[in-house]
C-alpha cells in the first residue's frame, strides 16, 4: 500500500473514534504515517485523550447507576451499546499507536521527538525514565529524555528541529530535554555546554535550568557549565545575544554579548566583560607579604572553575572567580604554612583530596577536605616534587625528593607517614632529583638536574634505576590521554617526549619552553619567551596561539570549566603582575 497523506491519516483516526473498523494493511499503513509526523500523532493523542473522557463517563455510568426499570431499559441499554462500540474501536486505535508511537494511546501516547544526535564521541548514554542505554549517531531524542557524557575526550552534539544546537563537553550530564507548551528546557546537572540557539517563535524561550540557576534564552549562542559544588556553581558565557540568569535565591542578571556571569555560593551574580586579551589577575594573592620566589607554583583544581596559587611564606590561595578575589586556604585559621609550595596534586577520584610538596620549610601535607585544613605527612623537609601511585586505590606509595640534595630520593609506601631514602640506589654520583613520576606500582621515574642531567627509570618499584635520557627535566610531567609523557628540560632546554612510558626519550624541536598542559581536545600547550604555542600532533609541529603575553611565564594552566588560560613567573617578593589570564574566544 502507498504511504497515507495526513489528510486520509486524520480521519482514519476520527472514524476509528465512531467506531469505524479498517483492514491490517490501512492500519500499518496509518501507524507508519504516525510514526514519521509528529503533526498526525499529536492529533492521535488528542483523540486519545477524548475517547479516554468517554470510557471515564462509561465506567462512571456502569458503576453508580441504578439498575434500571423497564421503562428505562431502551436507553440505558442503547447508551451501553455505544459504549462497548466504542471501547471495539479504541482496541484498533491503540494497537495502530502502540507499532507507531511505541506506547499505548490509553497512557497518553510517546514523547514528541524534539531533535536528533548529529555527532558522537567517546561513550554517550541515553537516559529514559532514570535508564540508561548508549546512544548513536543518527537517533532521535524525545521530549522528557536526557544525555549523559562519559570519559575523557566524550561528547555529543544535538540538532533541535528548528536548528538549535547543543555541543555537550566531556562528562557532561543532561537529566532531560523537553519541548513544553511555554518553549525549550534542558536541565544540566553537571558538566558544560555550548549552546546556539534558534530565535525563538512567539516569545516562548529556552530555559537551561543547573543546580544553581536557570538561563533564560530567546535566541543566541552562549556556554553554560554547571558543577554540584555551590562554590563553583554555574557559568554562563553569551558570544551573541542577550541571556537572562536567575540564581536560587531570585536575583537576576541580563548577560550581554561578549560578557559572563557566576553563579555561585559566596560570588556576586554580576556581568562581567570576556577578555580578548591577557588580564591581570594577581589582586590581593598572597596578601601583604611574600617570600622570595613569589607566585612559587599555582593549579587549577580538576572538574572545578576553582584556580589555586602556592604563594612563597604564605601558603596556598585560591579564586572561584577566574582570578578576580583571592582566598587564603587552611590550615583552619592557625595562619600560613611557612615554606615555599613546589607541586600540587589531585587525587583523580576525588579533587578535595590533594598533596603539596614545598621547600625551605616543611615538606609535605595533605587534605581531604578541598583545603580548609591540611595534615603534614611524615617528616621530612625541603621537598621539591612528589610523585603519587594512583593506580592503588588506597593511594599508599609516595616518592618525594629532597631540594637540592645529592642522591635526595625518598619512598613511602604507608601513605606518606614513614620515609625511607632510596637515592643511594641511583646510579652514578651527583644525582640531584627534583622530581618524579610514578606510572604504576613499579614504574618509576625520577630526573635528575645538576652535574649530572637525566632521566631515570625503574620497573621494579626503586630498588634498581637505568639511566634513559641525558635531558634533565624538571617540574611536574605530563600523563596526556593517549599515554605520551611530556617533561620540561632544565634551564629552558625544551622538551622531551615519551610514547614508551619512559622507556625512551626524544628531545623535541619547537619554541615551547615551558611545561605543558593538555586541552580537553586532545592539544598540547606551552609558551615559549611572551607567547603561547600549540600543538595538535603531540609536540612535533607549533602554531601561536593568542596574543603576547605581557611577562615570561615560568609555568602554564588551563580551566577547562573557565575555558581560561593562566601564566605566572616568579619574583623576588611580591609585585602587582605576577599572575595573568587569558580567556580562549570561539
């Protein structure tokens, strides 16, 4: 049979109300025509809801009426016959629903399809009524439907039907999307997004709703990112167009083209301007007095708009506000730790839990609790870097190394409360470790800098090294997502590369000179003299990227919620411009 027009589909539907019964193949033929128009099926679940009215009087009638005299026999019993016919007919109507719709019209019918997944990457979930399920390129999403994104480098790309579009980051999570009577909703529960919507018809807008407020849109392309933490709360970024946001508390901001706004626990809810260029974010970082080295090291915390400055004699400090206020961080009132922070690291589980290594003063303390207390670790000082065996969960192997000390190479596999120095094991003499790596728990790396420049490995957990690189680096190596290590040389050296997990190594060409950091994108960046570079092969070919920076960094970090670039160099004490920001355009 030929496909039905919606015309003949409309009133096959309204003579199945009457009663009407219609061969198997006009009925497949009507369910196929219902499965592809939405038009046609909203007017089935109309009707739907009418005869569900009827059977609803029906049964009333049935049920509370009194049995009837003979004189009323004729129209209670023509009144009955009406409705059995018809309850014959809804018996056709809804097994022609159920092939097309894939629920019965007596619930009301499926959700309205709203739009469909143009591109996927990595693991995409679908969730349908709190399930589950992978989803692909090509499918149709329904109204009350959500996404979820999961795993590095995860994303998804949705098309509205009206040609609104959604690219969803990495470990993104949509609870739903729904086309309602009053206009669009997407609920973000945690994650980031980039919007560009359609304008919208008849004032009906577009609502992203988060934890921590609702954006409110008629037509405009925008970046939303929502985190469950209310300090980091939600950010909202308008590239054209104009966006309302609204905070739990009822306060509202009109975000303009070319600003953002936060909304957040303790952050003003105030539009702000987006940068083009460099800006200078040092404010009051460190208060009043500062040690020699400056701004020592600083790190933006995993999963979190929240950035983390390690100032020398007065401890850590951070801001949720990309730099704009700065907060002293523990040690639970007692005042600032006194040494110089050298490293930071996160916990990948967990970003509340993290370590801090530091120098000329005690060397080592954690916190478990995002830096509102710290518990020093054992007892040892003057501690450059710290390497961590994330790959046990219990996190109980630690390698720290001692600031400017020959052979100073320390192993702790309690957790960090006990020490034992194993640097004697290296082989050689004037081997001054500054930093390491642990790849699992018996990959070691460590380096060595000084008269003896180098990289050494081991993969028997530190009881044997073997020399592997004459390049000394030093500061923190990057892990990328595909496996490859980048480590910084010493004195400006460059950089070296492994895709060997540090078996081998290859001194790289480029201007980077610095460390290294990795974009959500799978690109690597570094600066080298007053400039940005970046690279989208792993470090064998560099492009700029940005405009000068007005110093010459020492070290480079990326926020991925921020979507901003931070450098900082380090100083004799304290000055005005120790720290600048760059947020990335589209």
């Amino acid at each position: 049979m030929s496909p039905l027009s919606c015309d003949r589909v409309k009133v096959i539907l309204s003579d199945t109300l009457d009663g009407t019964l219609f061969s198997d193949d006009l009925e497949a033929a009507a369910a196929a025509h219902l499965d592809s128009c939405s038009a046609c099926g909203r007017t089935a679940r109309e009707l739907s809801s009418i005869h569900r009215l009827m059977l609803e009087d029906r049964a009333a009638d049935l049920l509370h009426r009194e049995k009837p005299s003979r004189k009323e026999s004729g129209p209670v019993l023509s009144r009955r016959r009406y409705g059995r016919r018809v309850w014959l007919a809804a018996g056709s109507v809804a097994a022609c629903l159920v092939i097309a719709l894939g629920f019965e019209v007596m619930v009301g019918g499926a959700a309205e399809v709203v739009g469909s997944l143009k591109d996927v990457t990595g693991r995409v979930l679908r969730i349908d009524q709190g399930v589950e399920a992978p989803a692909g390129k090509g499918e149709d999403l329904r109204s009350g439907q959500g996404l979820r994104t999961e795993g590095p480098g995860s994303q998804a790309t949705v098309i509205w039907r009206d040609g609104t579009m959604l690219e969803l980051g990495e470990d993104t999570t949509l609870h739903r999307i729904e086309e309602a009577p009053d206009g669009k909703r997407v609920s973000l529960a945690k994650g980031s997004l980039k919007a560009d919507v359609a304008r919208q018809e008849g004032g009906r807008p577009m609502k992203f709703t988060t934890p921590q407020g609702e954006a409110k849109v008629l037509g405009t392309s925008l970046r939303i990112s929502a985190d469950a933490d209310p300090a980091t709360g939600t950010r909202l970024e308008v590239t054209d167009g104009r966006v309302e946001l609204r905070n739990p508390a009822g306060k509202a901001v009109t975000v303009e083209s070319g600003q953002f706004a936060v909304s957040a626990k303790g952050v003003e809810l105030v539009a702000r301007k987006v940068e083009t260029a460099w800006k200078n974010v040092t404010g009051a970082v460190g208060g009043e007095a500062w040690g020699f080295g400056g701004i020592h090291t600083f790190a933006t915390v995993p999963g979190r708009d929240l950035v983390i400055a390690g100032v020398s004699n007065s401890w850590l400090w951070s801001s949720a506000d990309g730099g704009e206020t700065w907060t002293r961080m523990g040690n639970d009132g007692h005042g600032p730790i006194q040494n110089r922070p050298h490293q930071i690291l996160f916990d990948p589980k967990d970003s509340s839990h993290f370590w801090v290594s530091g120098i000329y003063g005690p060397g080592i303390f954690k916190t478990t609790d995002g830096g509102r207390t710290f518990r020093r670790l054992g007892n040892l000082d003057h501690i450059d870097g710290l390497a961590i065996d994330f790959a046990d969960p219990a996190r109980r192997t630690l390698l720290a190394s001692h600031h400017l000390h020959d052979r100073g190479l320390y192993l702790s596999v309690d957790e960090g409360e006990t020490w034992e120095k194993i640097g004697d094991r290296l082989p050689g003499d004037k081997v001054f470790p500054s930093d390491s790596l642990i790849l699992d728990s018996n990959t070691f790396l460590v380096n060595s800098m000084g008269a003896r420049n180098g990289i050494y490995r081991s993969v028997d957990a530190g009881r044997t090294w073997t020399k592997v690189s004459d390049v000394g680096p030093r500061y923190l190596a990057l892990v990328a997502s595909n496996g490859a290590l980048f480590w910084q040389g010493v004195y400006g050296s460059g950089l070296v590369r492994s895709l060997d997990r540090g078996a081998t190594w290859t001194k790289l060409q480029g201007p980077v000179r610095t460390n290294v950091i990795e974009t959500p994108d799978g690109r690597v960046v570094g600066a080298g003299g007053h400039q940005l570079f970046v690279s989208a092969d792993g470090g064998t070919t560099w492009e700029k990227l940005g405009g000068p920076i007005p110093v010459k960094p020492a070290q480079v970090i990326y926020s991925p919620e921020h979507r901003a670039f931070y450098v900082r160099w380090m100083s004799d004490g304290r000055v005005p411009d120790a720290i600048f920001r760059w947020i990335l355009p589209d």
